[in-house]
C-alpha cells in the first residue's frame, strides 16, 4: 500500500507546480495588461531571440546533414531566421509597428470576408457570422486609425491575455489533477477484505 501512496503524492506534487505555473502566468499577464507598453517591448525582444535562437539551432542542423538536398535550403532559412532575429532585437519598437498593421490588416481582410460571406452563404450560424465579422473590421480599424501608436499597445495586450488564459489553463489543470489523485488515492488506501471475511459467490455459482 505504500506504492500507490508515494506515486500519488509525486503526482500531486506534479500538479501542484503546474497550479503554481499557472499562478506565475496569471500574475505575469495582469502586469502586462497594466503595463501595455513594457509588455509589447517585451514580447518583440522575445520574439526576437526566438527567431534568432532557431536559426542558429536550424544553421547546426544544416551543418550536420550536408551533403544532403535540403542542405542549402536549410542555410537560407536558418540565415533568414538569424537576420530577422537581429533586426527584431534591435528595433523592437518598428518591428511592433509593422506586426501591429499587419494585424489591423489580418482583422480587416478577416471581417470583411466573415460579412460578406454570411450574407452570401445565409447559413444557420449567420447571426453569429455577422458578429464575429463585425468586430473584427471594427477591431481593425479602430488599430489602423490609431496606429501607430497603437503598436505600443496592441501586441501587449494580446501577449498578456495569452499569458493570463494560459495561466488560468493551467491553474485549471493543476487543482483539477490533485483532487483526481486525492479520489483515486482514498480509494487506494481503503482496506481491502481480509481473508478471515466471507467472500459471496455470485448466484450462479450458488446453484
């Protein structure tokens, strides 16, 4: 009985930093949203290091299979992926403005195809189709009008609520799996019938 006992509390145990994980995003994502601005510079320097970070692993990659067909194809993605690296790192206030029109141009072409798609198609879900339709061209134009000092906002709030729902996700999961290990662990720890106790046979073995 003491097994199921130890592996239980690892699980838990397990949980329980993923509950704490979820805790740190929380908090991470709130700050963010208070803090727009630091959030967006924050997010374009990671973005940055990502894209740099991956090339490099990409360009070692590359180096260990040459010889190969995708060798150079692989050295010019890698080297893309380095520049653009470079180039986010070091303006990471342009590189926010350019992601910011480009996604006021994403929620534009969006709404726009969603309107006039369910005015087209009138399927069930139109009113729905509609809505979406609408607030994405609003959203849109509400970023572009604004831009671009809206790129000191936009990318920060987005990178923030990510943060704060995966957060919530993950807190969800952590408490959500301990109570699950607590159950299974009562039900582990019951004692089972001792060999003194009568066990009853199944009626058609009584017969």
């Amino acid at each position: 009985m003491n097994e199921p006992t130890s592996e239980g509390r690892k699980l838990s145990r397990s949980f329980g930093w993923l509950a704490l994980l979820g805790t740190l995003l929380v908090i991470a994502g709130v700050i963010g949203l208070v803090y727009t601005g630091v959030a967006t510079l924050t997010s374009m320097l990671l973005f940055g290091w990502l894209l740099l970070v991956g090339g490099l692993v990409g360009l070692l990659h590359a180096i260990e299979s040459r010889g190969t067909n995708y060798f150079w194809l692989g050295v010019v993605v890698a080297a893309l992926n380095i520049a653009a690296g470079v180039v986010v790192i070091k303006h990471p206030e342009g590189t926010a403005e350019a992601l910011t029109m480009f996604a006021a141009l994403l929620f534009l072409t969006g709404g726009v195809f969603r309107l006039v798609g369910s005015v087209v198609v009138r399927g069930p879900q139109m009113g729905w189709t509609l809505l979406q339709g609408a607030f994405g061209l609003l959203l849109g134009l509400l970023v572009l009008f604004d831009w671009p000092h809206s790129s000191l906002y936009v990318l920060g709030c987005f990178f923030s609520l990510a943060l704060l729902f995966d957060g919530l996700g993950l807190i969800a999961v952590g408490v959500g799996g301990r109570r699950i290990v607590s159950m299974v662990s009562e039900r582990l720890d019951e004692t089972p019938p001792t060999a003194d106790e009568p066990i009853n046979p199944p009626e058609g073995e009584r017969k």
